[in-house]
C-alpha cells in the first residue's frame, strides 16, 4: 500500500459535483442512519504494529464494528507486500462475523484519508456487496464536528454474507498489460507524489 500505513495524514473533504454521491456517506448521513438493522458500520483503523482494534476500543462511531483490512481481508498466504485480495471464504466470515448480510449498507471509515477505507469498499465490491459508502472525511470529520462516539464492544449479531464474485472489479497484471496499448484506457496512479516518482516506496521496485 502507500508509504508509511497508518500514519495520520490531514483531513480531506470531497467537493460538491459528485458523478457518484452515492459511493460516500456525508456525516449528517451517517448521523440519521446510525442505530439501523440494514445499514451496518465499519472502523478501518489500522496501525503498523497491530493497534488498530485498540484504537477502535477507545472510541469509534456508535455501533461501528472493528476490521483489520490487512489480517481479515488479505491473502493470509501471502508472504510478501503485494496484499492479494483474500478469497471468498475469508470475506464472507470475516463480513458474517461484522454484522453484515445479503442486501446490507456498509459504511467504512479510517483516519487515514480514506486509505484503508477505499481498500475494504474495493475489497466488498469485488465480492459482491452493491451498497458500500465511504465516510466522506472519514474519522477525523466525525470527531471535529462533535457527533456521538462509543467505546461499547459488543459484537453484533452474526449474518450471512453470499460472495458473488464481480471479475469486473478487479484486473490481472496480465489484463492491465493488455489494456496499455488501448487509445480508450487511461491508468491512474494514486500513489503518493513521491512514489510515483520513484523516490520512497515499499515495494522492491521503485518508480
């Protein structure tokens, strides 16, 4: 992922013009829908040392359940950096054990600008889950505006989650390489400045 994961980076708001609002749930969204059985919430926090559920623990958004992107929705066979998508077993227990089920509205947030959080909405649609938001501001916007957190941890009723794949969310290297000749594919690189140009990274190639 980025460099530095976890790090705590400025808040950022979206603008108004959206082409899809509908991928973002503003705060005074959240607020209304906080408390309901089909809209199920997400706390993405995650820290490099493994202190994320902590930081969940020590207060969240009320009724926001903990996952760690990176242990729950990862390859656990990976050994490497590349953090394959974990399969579909995984998702749907690790969703189950959340609280969310068929036909369900997840919410995900972290304080990290929405790093972690647009990870685990690519990482429910690609199996199958239609209506995800990301908390537009994430945490952070939560918090400054002075809306209600908890430190409860009581975990929710378990579901049943269905994974139905979506190939059309996700791309092979082979299907990029593939598409990069295409006058009608255009690739962004959503890295960091640095990154992109090859001075940081954490992978074992950089630029």
């Amino acid at each position: 992922m980025s460099s530095s994961p976890g790090r705590r980076l400025p808040r950022t708001r979206t603008p108004g013009g959206l082409a899809r609002p509908e991928l973002l749930a503003t705060t005074d969204w959240l607020a209304d829908q906080v408390g309901r059985p089909d809209v199920r919430i997400l706390d993405v926090r995650w820290r490099p040392d493994g202190s994320g559920h902590a930081v969940w623990a020590a207060g969240h958004i009320l009724g926001a359940v903990h996952v760690d992107w990176r242990a729950d929705l990862s390859d656990p066979s990976e050994t490497g950096d590349a953090l394959l998508l974990a399969g579909p077993e995984q998702v749907a227990r690790t969703l189950g054990l959340a609280g969310v089920g068929d036909g369900a509205t997840v919410v995900v947030y972290d304080d990290t600008v929405s790093l972690f959080a647009a990870r685990t909405w690519w990482s429910l649609r690609v199996y199958g889950l239609e209506s995800v938001r990301i908390l537009d501001g994430g945490f952070p916007a939560w918090v400054e505006e002075g809306r209600q957190t908890s430190t409860a941890t009581d975990p929710p009723p378990v579901a049943h989650f269905t994974p139905r794949s979506q190939s059309r969310m996700r791309l092979t290297t082979s299907d990029v390489r593939a598409l990069l000749s295409s006058p009608d594919v255009t690739l962004l690189d959503a890295r960091a400045p640095a990154e992109y140009r090859g001075h940081e990274g954490n992978t074992k190639r950089l630029g």
